[in-house]
C-alpha cells in the first residue's frame, strides 16, 4: 500500500484536475451545489451496492465517484467564498478529535457502547437540541428508522433484552391483524407502519443492518426471477400462460443454484 507522501501527491493531483475542469469544461463550469445534489445520492447508491456485491475493484471506483463529489462541492464553495477543501478536512478533524476524548483526551471507555452515548451527549452539548437533529429529513424511511433507534439507544431510550423486543414485534401483528379484520384502511397503514418500526429496531438488537439485509433478499429474488423467465423463454413461453405449479418448479430450482 502506498505512504502518506504517496496519498497526499495522489490527492493533490486530484484537486489540480478539479480546478482545470472548472475552468476549461463546458459541463463542469455550470454546475452548482443543487445541480450535483441528486448525482452525488446516486453515487453513494451505487457504493453500496457495489460493497453489498463484495465487488472491491468496484467499491474503489464508486469511492473515487464519491470523492470527485466532495471535491467538487468543496470547489465550488471556496469559489463563493463560503468554504475550501482545507476548511472541509480540518472541520471534520476537528469533529473527530472533539468526539473523541476517549483518544484525545481522559475520559475512559469500556466499549463501543459507551462510545456511542458519549458521542451522542457531546453533540448535545454543541448545542442541539434533540439527539435527532442530526437525523436527515430526506433519507429512505428504512433508513431514517434504523438511525433514529440507534440514536435514542445512544441516550439510554432502549429495551433491555433482544426478547422484550421480539414480544413487542408480536404484539404489533396482532393488532394490525385487529385492524386488517375492521378494514379501516388508515389504521392499517399506521399498524403496518408501527410493524415495520418495530422490526428494524429488532433488527439492531440482532445485530442486522435491515437496509443490507432486504437489499440482499431484493438481489436474490430478481436473480431467480430472472432465472424463471429465461427458462420460460427456453420454452417459447410467456409468464402469463404459464400455471404457477410450473412457475414453482423452476423457482426451486433457481434456489439451488
């Protein structure tokens, strides 16, 4: 692996490459921090796929992508006056070291546990004033549940034993089943909602990332999909006029592969 002096030469090639696309090509020069904004979410997509896929030559490249990005923005904002890439870097330093006193300063620590929750009172202490602030608005719901459990787990809001948990996820079926037999279609929603809240949170206490984890059986279902309408093809086919006696005979086969 190459040295500091090695990484930091590659780096500063990087930041010398951004500067003469800004100013030379037509497509760099008219972009704005709101025009990357959508770009800059597909990118980060695409790494996690790519690190979902275990592909590592891929997961280089994506992270390439995502740092053009952060350059980028940084770019553009020390073009406004507003902020560099030397500000970037030394903010999140500064971050860093301040969030971690268990290595910058004397405050001990047992475990990553303790690190979470000392991490979640120094930002308190920076002056917000909700352990959730720090979650976006816009990320996917999947998301946004698993970091607002894990965030108030920070502070102490959690349950005590994996089986409390998996009691509560029980008692939520049951009552969306209650609801699913009144039909009331709103309360159905909440109930499914309440559900699937109660799953993520089940999720962490299992040590499972839900969005990893329904993103692999989402890969693993369009592969045997796909296996099914390749052999329906092979058949001269179509999915429709097939019966699903038939259709399953396939599927397990495409489990087993």
């Amino acid at each position: 692996m190459s040295d500091k002096t090695t990484q930091l030469k590659a780096f500063e090639r990087l930041l010398i490459i951004m500067d003469e696309l800004r100013e030379q090509c037509p497509w760099d020069k008219k972009q704005t921090l709101e025009s990357l904004r959508h770009l800059t979410i597909e990118e980060v997509y695409e790494l996690g796929d790519a690190i979902l896929d275990n592909d590592l030559d891929e997961v280089k490249k994506e992270l390439g992508d995502v740092l053009l990005h952060i350059v980028f923005y940084a770019k553009i904002g020390s073009e406004t006056n507003d902020f560099d890439i030397t500000e970037v870097c030394n903010s999140i330093c500064d971050k860093l070291v301040d969030r971690h006193p268990h290595i910058y300063g004397d405050v001990k620590v047992e475990n990553e546990e303790d690190v979470k929750r000392n991490w979640e009172q120094l930002k308190l202490k920076e002056g917000k004033k909700s352990v959730l602030e720090g979650v976006p608005k816009s990320l996917p719901s999947m998301v946004k549940a698993n970091r607002i459990q894990d965030k108030v787990a920070g502070v102490g809001f959690d349950w005590e034993h994996p089986e409390q948990v998996f009691e509560k996820v029980v008692e939520e079926l049951g009552e969306l089943k209650v609801e699913i037999a009144k039909g009331n279609q709103d309360k159905i929603e909440s109930e499914f909602g309440d559900v699937l809240f109660s799953m993520i949170n089940y999720a962490r206490f299992l040590k499972v990332n839900p969005e990893n984890a329904l993103e692999r059986t989402n890969k693993k279902f369009i592969k045997r999909f796909q296996y099914l309408e390749s052999k329906a093809k092979d058949l001269n086919k179509s999915l429709k006029d097939m019966t699903l006696s038939e259709m399953d005979i396939f599927w397990e086969e495409a489990k087993s592969l």
